[in-house]
C-alpha cells in the first residue's frame, strides 16, 4: 500500500546488534508480508548462528557495566523509551497492522499496553528491596539481595509484537540485565522500532540486541547451549515452550514461559447478559482473536443460553473485515495462511462433532488471509474443538445447568491461562474463581491484561509471571548473606 511506504522504508532493517544496526553476515535477508494480501512489504536481515553468536558476545560485554548502573539511570532510559514510544504511537500501531494485519483500533491499544510496560518497570527499576532480619536463633543476621540474573534471552510471538517485546526487554532493563531478543519471523518490524528507539534514548551498546530469523531454531538453540546464557523468557506455543524448556535444562536456565490458553468464559442465569455479551465480545475479538487470553469456550447457563448467543451474533455481525491498516476495518485477515488454515479446519471439526454456524463460518476466498466472525452453539462441552486454542474469531457455545458442571468443564483442559465469569452474585464469583484453574481469572469483565498485574498461567499454559511486581524477579536472582 503506497500510503504505507515511507512508514516501512523509515524502519530499520537490519540486525541490532551492539548498537548499531547490520546486515546479517551471510547477507541473507528474508520477506515480511502484508497477511492482507500475502504480498512482500519489505525484506529483513536473516540472523545466523553467528550473528547470534556477535549478539552474546556484546550482550556478555556489557553486562557488567550495565548492571552496576545506577537503578535511577536504568528507570530513566526506560521512560524514554516510552515517551518515544507514545510519541511515535502512531507508526507503531500502523507498523503492527502492516504486518500482523489485524485492525488499526487493536494496534493502538497495543500501543497504549505495550508502551505502560515502558513505564511500570522505569518505575520497578528504582524499588529492587532487600530484607535485613535477626535469625531466630538469635546468633546471627540475614540479609537478602537481589542481583541481576546475567544475559537473558527473549522469544517472541506475532500476535501482540510490541507488548510481547516489551513485557521482558522493561523488566530485563529495570533489572540490569542484558536482553538478546528474537522476535517472530512475521512481525519484526514493530521490535527493530522498538530497537531504534532505545538506541535514540541512549541505551548502551549491547543491553539490547534483536535478532530477527526465519530460522528460529536452529539460531535460537546455540544461544540456549551457551552457559553464559542466564534466562529464557518466552511467550508461544506449548508445543515449542516444552521443547526451549527441555534445551535450558542441560544449562539449568531460569525460565519464564507464557505458553497457550484455552480460556472458558462462563456465563451464569444470574448475570447481567448485556455486560456479559460486551466483555465477551471483547474476550473473544480483541486482537481478532489472536490472544493467548481470548476466551476460547463460552459455557452458557441453558436458561440464558439463547439470549446470550443472539447478541453476541449482532456484535460479531457487525465487524467490518478488511485490511488492518484500512479505515473502517475492525477485523483484519489472521497472520498467515497456516492461521487461516487451522482456524478454517477448527469450524469444519466443530460442525463435524455437532455444531451449528449460528453466524459466518466459511472461509473468505480471495487473496489475503480473511476468515469472518463466526459464532457456533450446540457444541458438545467435550466436543475436540474446545481442547485446542482457536486463536481466531470463532465463538463456541457450550451450555450447562450446574455451577460443578461449568466448573468442572471450565477445568477439563491441560491449559490455565485465563478465565472469565459473569455472574451477580459475589459469593458465588469468589468461590468459582477459586476454583478455576487458571493463573487469572476475570469477574464480570473481559479483559484482564493489566502492566500492574502479574500475568502467567498454571498446567501447561506456563511459568512464572510477567507484569506487576513480580514481573521484575524474573530477572533477578536472590541472594542470601548470612551476617554475624
Ligand atoms: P505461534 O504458533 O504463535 O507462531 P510458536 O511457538 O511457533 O507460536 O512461535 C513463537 C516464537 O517461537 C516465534 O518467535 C518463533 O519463531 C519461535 N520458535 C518457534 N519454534 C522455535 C524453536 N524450535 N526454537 C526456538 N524458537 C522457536
């Protein structure tokens, strides 16, 4: 798109690695493309391993000059790098449309979320504390520091590239310790922005690098064999969490994995049905779907099922499909053809176990990733397809007649991210909330991601947690000084 060009010919493209911006060795390069169209926006240095290699000799090289800057010092690039951010709001939001795709009101919320984690760690930066006690026994005193965990390394998913960077390159910065981050070979572009601006803002020469490959694995594993290595942190799919989490444990690496959902939303007969229908609508269409926190089933009490479902088929109804970065648009296409394809296959199966397509549910022919707002009910609580994360804007609707019926399906998946349930009554919202098993849980609202709150899921969904206070930790490690 024409529009679009001096956007994409003003970001960088190359790898940054001890603050400067290079080709990749080899001179390899590969193809972002616009999902909207499958057409290439704009060619990226291809990371080798030997490019990694130069990112962890620099990141190894400043580590610790960086960690003994002052925590202050630390706060203040970070919240430089946030006003540049908010102040570049809006390429940031048209960069992500352009290659994720998805519709520019999504990115500027992006930016808005991605940009506070900026700010919340400048301000964790400066309150890293310590305790100091008396030991029991009387006979000596304890005293407890945190010190920065050494080089980490950061992978990133497509679906949200500017938070996703953000929520571990701020606490990893806050910290002291250096970050190499490899973004998701179809959103690059959004991190090199986000290198660039930490580079304007000062940010020493190998605290951050961005690798940028279209072979993650075989770049990636070098890196993870290295005993200099400190930290993983990476957010994706089970399947590829598992795997990183079986390569760090030859080194026993720290790791943080925010791994896949399959949240419930449950909706009981005593709910306010209009607030229920928005926070599903947001639950579910947020980022079109593509969130690990989207609500994937929607368990229904049967008394409100029908009343439920036909409003949110209005408010799915109504998006406007289109390219991302067109005005009007409010669902964009899905990030690439394999998206399209599982997300197509998911209703196929879904009306194969029994559904019925109450609303969408074929898949837009044409070029450029489109599949449209789709709602599903009469599915089976146990049907296949509300075992796997649909990651697409695909309502499914399950009903129940019980509280322990809606418990228990709610829980009946390996996965525990989020949660959600709508209900008046607040003893009953307490006691389903502990009962869920997930890692949040959100009471009478559809969107839980908060900076000021720790995200991260139980089971298979992941470890550790991300944001709030404890998101800082992940970086650090404890130590313990037994003082006479
Ligand atoms: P998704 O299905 O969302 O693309 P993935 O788990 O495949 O999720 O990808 C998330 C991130 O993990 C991306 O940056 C991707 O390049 C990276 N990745 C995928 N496979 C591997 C691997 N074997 N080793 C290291 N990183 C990987």
């Amino acid at each position: 798109p024409a529009a679009c060009r001096d956007l994409l010919d003003s970001v960088p493209t190359g790898l940054f690695i001890d603050g400067r911006f290079r080709p990749a060795q080899s001179g390899a390069t590969f193809a972002v493309s616009d999902p909207a169209s499958g057409d290439t926006l704009i060619e990226v240095a291809d990371a080798g391993v030997e490019d990694a290699s130069a990112a962890m000799e620099s990141a190894v090289g400043a580590f610790d000059a960086w960690a003994a800057t002052a925590p202050r010092e630390r706060s203040e690039i970070l919240r430089a790098a946030f006003d540049l951010v908010r102040k570049r709001a809006d390429d940031f939001a048209l960069l992500m449309s352009l290659e994720l795709g998805r519709a520019l009101p999504d990115s500027v919320n992006e930016v808005n979320y991605g940009a506070e984690f900026l700010r919340w760690f400048a301000e964790e930066a400066v309150r890293i504390n310590g305790r100091y006690t008396t030991s029991p026994s009387g006979n000596g005193r304890i005293l407890v520091t945190h010190q920065p965990v050494g080089v980490a390394l950061a992978i990133t998913p497509w679906n949200f590239p500017l938070a996703m960077g953000t929520r571990k390159i701020g606490p990893a910065l806050a910290a002291g310790a250096p970050i190499i981050v490899k973004p998701a070979e179809e959103t690059p572009l959004t991190m090199l922005a986000l290198a660039q601006v930490f580079d304007e803002v000062g940010l020493p020469p190998g605290v951050l690098s961005v690798i940028q490959t279209s072979h993650a694995a075989q770049v990636s594993a070098p890196l993870i064999d290295d005993p200099r290595l400190a930290k993983i942190s990476f957010t994706g799919s089970t399947e590829v969490g598992r795997m990183l989490l079986g390569q760090a444990a030859q080194n026993v690496q720290r790791t943080s994995m925010e791994l896949g959902g399959n949240a419930p939303f449950l909706v009981f007969e005593d709910a306010d049905i209009d607030l229920a229908v928005q926070g599903a609508f947001l639950a579910k269409m947020r980022n079109g779907g593509e969130a690990c926190t989207a609500a994937n089933r929607f368990l229904v009490h049967a008394d409100v099922a029908e009343e439920f479902t036909s409003s949110l088929m209005d408010k799915m109804g109504q998006l406007q499909v289109g390219p991302g970065y067109a005005e009007g648009t409010t669902l964009g296409p899905l990030v690439n053809q394999q998206q399209f394809d599982s997300v197509a296959a998911s209703v196929v199966g879904a009306v194969g176990e029994g559904a019925r397509i109450r609303l969408g549910g074929e898949a837009i022919e044409g070029a450029g990733y489109f599949y449209p707002a789709t709602v599903l009910d009469e599915v089976p609580a146990d049907a296949p397809v509300t075992q796997a994360e649909i990651f697409g804007p695909v309502a499914v609707v399950s009903t129940f007649t019980t509280e322990d019926e809606a418990v228990s399906a709610a829980n009946a998946t390996e996965f525990g991210l989020a949660a959600y349930i709508y209900t008046r009554d607040v003893d009953r919202a307490f006691r389903v909330s502990e009962r869920l098993e997930s890692g949040m849980v959100g009471v009478n609202r559809g969107v839980i991601s908060d900076v000021a709150a720790p995200f991260g899921g139980v089971k298979q969904s992941g470890l550790g947690r991300e944001g709030g206070s404890e998101g800082i930790y992940e970086y650090l490690t404890t130590k313990y000084i037994a003082f006479t």
